[in-house]
C-alpha cells in the first residue's frame, strides 16, 4: 500500500558583498501544518560577526515568511469545503 506525505521546504541566505554569511531554512509538514521546524546556519562566522545585525534582521523576515505559509496551510487545513 502506497503512503504519502507532503512537505514543503523554504531557503533563504544572507548575503552581503556577493558573500553568503547566514542560510536559513523552514519545513513544513503539509500532514499536520502545526509542526514546523525552522533553523539558520552560519556560513562564514566573521563575516557574521561584522554584519550580525543584517544577518538577524534576515533571519526574522525570513521567520515572518515562514510563519505566513504555515498559517496559509494551517488556514486550509479548517477551512470548510465549499460546493
């Protein structure tokens, strides 16, 4: 029997003079929308430490970004089926 699943993932990078210092990236489980993880990796720790601000401002759009596609699906999830 065949079992499926759905997961969509997003990316994202912070780069700063054609350097990428922070990837960001989110997963969410189209199963249940309620779980979602979401994470960020330094690509370049002094690069980072010099632009840490930009690199945080990044990271919470790209939370912000997430977030909006998790309540979309979240949204779909309760909607009533209309027809």
């Amino acid at each position: 029997m065949l079992r499926t699943s759905g997961r969509i993932t997003l990316t994202g990078e912070s780069v700063i003079e054609d350097t990428v210092v922070c990837a960001y990236s989110a997963s969410i489980d189209l199963d249940n929308p309620e779980k979602m993880s979401i994470g960020q990796v330094q690509k370049d720790k002094e690069a980072y430490k010099a632009h840490r601000d930009e690199c945080r401002a990044d990271f919470a759009a790209f939370e912000d970004m997430a977030l909006a596609v998790q309540e979309k699906h979240l949204a779909e999830r309760v909607a009533p089926a209309v027809g």
